[in-house]
C-alpha cells in the first residue's frame, strides 16, 4: 500500500472514522470499511464487530453494485438488514469516490436494533394512562402517521437498493398507489410528505394515485 496514492488516502482518512464511530457505540453499533478496489478482500476494517465476518473477507452486494456503476447512489440510508443470527439491523451504507468519480470505498453502519426492544416496551408501559389497557394498540395520532409514511417509503426504496428520489419513475408510481391503498392519504399533508420524500410535485402524486 502505497501512503502516496490519493486513493490509499481516502482509505486511511476513511478509517479513522470507522473506528471513531464504532467505539462511540460499543455493542450497539457495528462500522465496517470496504475497500471496492479489492472486491475479493474488501473489509478493511471492522469496528465493534457484530456480524461475525473478518477483515479480507469479500464485498458485500451493494460493493458490487458500485464497483460495476459510479452512478450508483453514494449513500443508501436506514434500510433493513439482518445479522447471520437473525438479530434485526438498521443500515446506513456511504460510498466513497475518489477523483476521478469512481467508487473506491465504502463505510457502512448495521445498528443493532434488537437491543432497543426491551427499551422501547418499557417507555410503552410507561407512557400508558391505564395499567389494564396496557395490551390495547395505542390511538394513532398524526404526527406517528407521518413517521410511519416516511417509514413504508424509506423501505419501499431500501428494498430496491436505492433512496426514494432515487427510484425510477413507474417505480414511485407503484408506491403512491400502494399508499392509497394503504389509506395513507386520508391526512391533509400526506400528499407534501410523499411528494419532498419522492422530489415530484404534489400534482404528480395526485395524477399517480387517481391511477390505482
């Protein structure tokens, strides 16, 4: 490796970041950085290692995507994933050009969501007015709508490996249709909500959903 190389620079500037980060989150979050100029042996460095896998073991598929088109977003954010164990994860992968516009790396966080669980249960039974409706679904307020209509759609993308306003556009068509379906545009901002998250204007979320 050569220190000179503006590349092997990104490189190890890129992986004081990956430890900074793994080591603020200790058993929380796992941070590891691939190196996409040497696919067979991407993991440079793995910090907080939740995932079981090594330093030299090969890119994972979103690398590959990468590594074959610079015009693959460089960030996919909050997408679903899994631990070989079953454990659930949130990701959030970065990649990283160098000079020339081709990709060379990439830094990814897999947070451990599965250790929230038990706190989120008990700040449930907390905020709750009446011991015996502790079992009962809690009344639906606006502002969780919205969180959860960001939700359906940040996923909807995630499992098409791309940002939302990074999806094509018969694919965005099939989302606002599905969220009518779903009756999610029963309130007043939904459709504001659904058009920023999308970049379209609002006429064309009402043009997509009069088609479903």
């Amino acid at each position: 490796m050569n220190p000179d190389d503006p590349d092997e620079h990104l490189l190890l500037e890129a992986e004081k970041i990956a430890i900074a980060i793994g080591r603020m989150f200790p058993g929380l979050c796992e941070v590891v950085l691939h190196d996409l100029r040497r696919p067979e042996h991407a993991i440079r460095a793995i910090e907080n290692n939740l995932s079981g896998r090594k330093v030299g073991d090969s890119a994972t598929e979103l690398g590959l995507r990468r590594i074959a088109d610079p015009n693959y977003p460089s960030v996919i954010q909050n997408y679903p994933n899994q631990f070989p164990d079953g454990r659930p994860v949130k990701s959030t992968s970065i990649g990283i050009k160098n000079a020339e516009g081709r990709y060379v790396a990439a830094l990814c966080l897999n947070l451990d969501v599965s250790t929230l669980s038990p706190m989120t249960l008990t700040l449930a039974n907390l905020v709750a007015t009446e011991v015996e409706h502790r079992g009962e679904a809690l009344e639906t307020l606006r502002d969780r709508t919205a969180r959860e209509l960001r939700d359906v759609i940040e996923t909807f993308a995630a499992e098409r490996a791309a940002t939302p306003r990074a999806l094509s556009r018969a694919a965005k068509k099939d989302l606002v249709r599905q969220l009518h379906r779903d009756g999610y545009f029963a309130s007043r901002s939904s459709t504001e909500t659904i058009a920023d998250l999308l970049g379209v204007s609002r006429s064309t979320v009402y043009n997509y959903a009069k088609q479903s």
